[in-house]
C-alpha cells in the first residue's frame, strides 16, 4: 500500500521507490561477534560479493532492517537456519509494528519531577504520565495505545516521535503537569529544570544513618539525614542506639514513624534530599533541654546525596548556629557522595506482540505464545535478549541501550517499529506449524538478500555478547 514517486522515500523514511521497486533503506543488520567497535556495510548483490564470508558461525541476523510481514498472511523477511552446537536452530526475524507499546523510564534523582499521576508532555501533548517513584529514581510511562490512537492526530504524532527518538536514544525534553521540566536520553545524566543530575541518592534518610552512623560517631553529637519520604535523625535511630549514642532533645516538624525515621517534613521539591527546603533548619522544631539540649551541642545535617550539609552549634539560647564544618566531618560527607551511583535515565521499551506477526512464524499463532511462555522460543530486539512478561500474549520488554543504534522506526498510523526475532530449535519450529519451506542457511541470505532489496551490514554485538 506504499505508493512512493520515483527516487523519493516514504513517510516513514524506511523504503524508498529505485527504479520502481519498493526497496527497504535502512541495511539488514547481522551482528558479529568478532567486531568490537564500529561497522562493516556489503552490498545486498551478489554480483559484487565475492562469496568469501568471515565465518559464518560468528553472525546472527537480526529484524533491523528486516522489513514486516505485514499484512501478516506471509511467512517473515527472513527467517534463517543456523547450527548451534550440533543442534537446528531457526531464527525468524520481523520488524514488528507497535500500536501497544511504550516505554518507561527510569530517572535517577533525587529531584522531585511532579506528582504520582500527573501528566506528562512534549510539544505541549500529552505523551504519558508520572508513575510510582522507586528508590533513588522518579518513575514515568510514555506512550501506549490511549496516546498513540485513542486522543487526537497531534497527539498521536508527538507520542510516536517522542518514543522512537527515545528508543533511539535521543534527548527529549519533557514537561510534568505541577512539576519539573526534564530532558531525558537513554545512557545520559536527567536534565531537570536546566540542572545535570550528578549522582542520585544513596538511600533514604533512614539507610544513610545506617550505613554511616559509626563514622560520625565521636565526631558529631547529632546527624539529622533530610529526605522527603524518610528523614533520619541518628540519636533516635536503632543504628545510633547501638552505638550507644546519647539522646540530644532535638524535635522534628513531621510524622514520626519508627525511632529515628520521619515522614513527611517538609513538600516534595528540588531542594534538599528532594524536599522544597532550601534552609535545612527549617525543618527542626525547638530543643528539650530536658532531654539533652545544651548550649554548644553540635549538629551536621545533610542531604541523601551529599550535596547539601550543613554543621551547626546550640548557642546558650538553644539555637543552632552555622559554623565550618570540622575536618574530620568532611571525609564522613565526602563518603555518603562516593557511595552514590551516577546519575542516568534508562529507557525500556514495553511491546505487546501477541497480534497477527506471530503468522510470519506459524499458520497457528497461539502455539508461538505457548511456545515463548514455556520458554522454548527466545525472544530478542536487535540481537539483545529481551524479558518477557508472564500472564498471557507476548509482552515484552527491553533497555534500549543494549540494542545497535538506529533500531527503531515509525508508520504514520501512528505506530512504533521495533526488530524482533524469534529463536527455537527447528524441530519445536515444525511442531509449532512453522513456515519450514521458507527457512534460509545465512549463506543464502547474504548471496540473494530479501524481498525489499536492502543491503547488509555487519555490527558488534550489544553489550557483552
């Protein structure tokens, strides 16, 4: 259904019209385990290959540039045989179109980026929202069918190119309903509000203590450990009560949880340890000199990150005073920031792909789902192994970042495009109702290509591989 004038591309920039002929343009990727780093492109013609091929045993082939099986009544573009250990293998590979898919993202900050719900945008569409923050990291899920299909063109269109340049690993700005304004890249510290995040959190208020109360012990009489969900206050702390740690009087604006472990101190934000305080003392109330307050009784406060301290000393009124933070206390923040990881955004992408491209593997699609549920069938992304979701259908997911760049695309209904290939053993790919007529050695492949006429490149293998 492409139709595409003579020496033009399509919408999608994924085929493009040679001398009549729909021809795919993006190269058919096979992954090498020998290349460490760069790549190695060979013509798609046989009448300038020369049949010598660097060992057939190192290449895989993957979907990228693979072309679809849609509409689905056909076997896959490829769909090659390959010995592994003595043992058939059959290896099917698609370039899949997404309407169900999405991504998520991991945002490491301690940052507070919006509230749990809130919607999220690019180019002023809504593309998805903020989801349950996990530890040391703000959560966000973008895309799905509702944004790509279910809401009007523009937003459809803006969902489609934020998720595929996310996949890509591109930078995308985003703006949070009530919040922050972020970019966002696969592999790449979070921008917020115009800041590069540096490190995220090493643990809430309440671990920080435990971690580290024994290293401020002797040296400081009381560690307050600022954290919008659970600030730690070490005297009261079980960590600092085995140390034998001496009560100080001090009082905490918010609710008080266990000994030691405060919630709710002050309002999310992006000041310290992602609250909306920027004055640390702000969050204390007055001193019970009752229960230990006393005139230069010293106090070091601090950040989840290190990032922000702060040492204090009582005056004789019982208020604390900034003063230099002593030597010895510098090590002890210097260690909470060694201890904490770098900060990165983590794209994965989320596909359902239980739809109508199992036909390109089986005239009996649901045996392919019962096959990659029983884990007989692997299921991979360009050549990175990806997790599959239990329950029913084919729900997966992958970090884009162990995929060859380049590896998704788009169609103008709005829809994502992703490789995927299936791998199982040819006798498991018979039983299944394979299209065993269309399977190929690699040698074939390389000597007459495919259907759309692409070229073929050789890459590394993702990650370790």
């Amino acid at each position: 259904m492409c139709y595409i004038a003579e020496g033009q591309l399509g919408a999608c920039d994924r085929y493009g019209n040679q001398g009549g002929k729909i021809v795919r343009c993006d190269p058919l990727t096979l992954l090498d385990r020998r290349i460490a780093a760069g790549d190695e492109v060979r013509p798609f013609l046989a009448s300038e290959w020369d049949g010598e091929v660097f060992g057939f045993e190192n290449l895989d082939v993957t979907a990228i540039g693979a072309g679809t099986t849609y509409p689905d009544y056909k076997p896959a573009p490829f769909i090659v045989s390959r010995q592994i250990d003595g043992v058939d293998f059959v290896t099917v590979v698609t370039e899949a179109i997404f309407s169900y898919c999405g991504v998520k993202v991991k945002i490491d900050t301690d940052r507070h980026l919006g509230p749990e719900a809130a919607w999220v945008r690019a180019a002023g569409e809504i593309v998805g929202h903020v989801t349950t923050a996990e530890y040391g990291s703000q959560m966000l899920s973008l895309g799905g069918v509702e944004h790509l299909t279910g809401g009007s063109k523009a937003e459809g269109r803006v969902t489609c190119d934020v998720l595929m340049r996310l996949c890509n690993r591109e930078a995308v700005t985003l703006a949070i309903d009530g919040g922050a304004e972020v970019v966002v890249q696969s592999g790449q510290p979070p921008i917020v509000d115009g800041g590069r995040e540096v490190r995220m959190r090493v643990g809430c208020g309440s671990a920080t203590i435990g971690m580290f109360a024994a290293q401020w012990h002797g040296l400081v009489d009381e560690v307050v450990v600022v954290d919008d969900h659970i600030t730690g206050v070490v005297s009261e702390h079980q960590a600092g009560k085995v140390l034998g740690w001496p009560d100080t009087g001090i009082r905490i604006k918010g609710r008080r949880s266990t000994p030691g472990r405060y919630f709710q101190v002050a309002r999310p934000g992006l000041g310290w340890g992602g609250t909306d305080v920027d004055d640390p003392l702000a969050i204390l109330g007055e001193w019970n000199p009752g229960k230990g307050a006393r005139p230069g009784l010293t106090l070091l406060m601090v950040s989840t990150t290190g990032e922000q301290h702060g040492y204090f000393v009582l005056d004789h009124d019982l208020v604390p005073r900034p003063a230099p933070l002593p030597e010895a206390l510098r090590a002890t923040v210097a260690l909470i920031a060694e201890n904490c990881e770098p900060a990165l955004c983590t794209v994965l992408f989320v596909g359902g792909a239980g739809g109508s491209l199992r036909s390109g593997v089986t005239t009996n699609p649901v045996r392919l789902t019962r096959s990659v549920q029983a884990l007989k069938t692997s299921v991979s992304c360009g050549g990175a192994p990806a997790w599959v979701w239990p329950g029913g259908g084919i729900t997966l997911m992958i970090d884009v970042a162990t995929m060859p760049e380049g590896s998704f695309g788009y169609v103008p209904t709005p829809a994502i495009v992703a490789p995927l290939e299936f791998r199982l053993p040819r006798e498991d790919f018979r039983a299944l109702g394979g299209h065993d007529a269309a399977v190929r050695s690699i040698e074939d492949v390389l000597a007459r290509g495919g259907e759309y006429g692409a070229e073929v490149r050789t890459v590394a293998r993702p990650g370790k591989g």
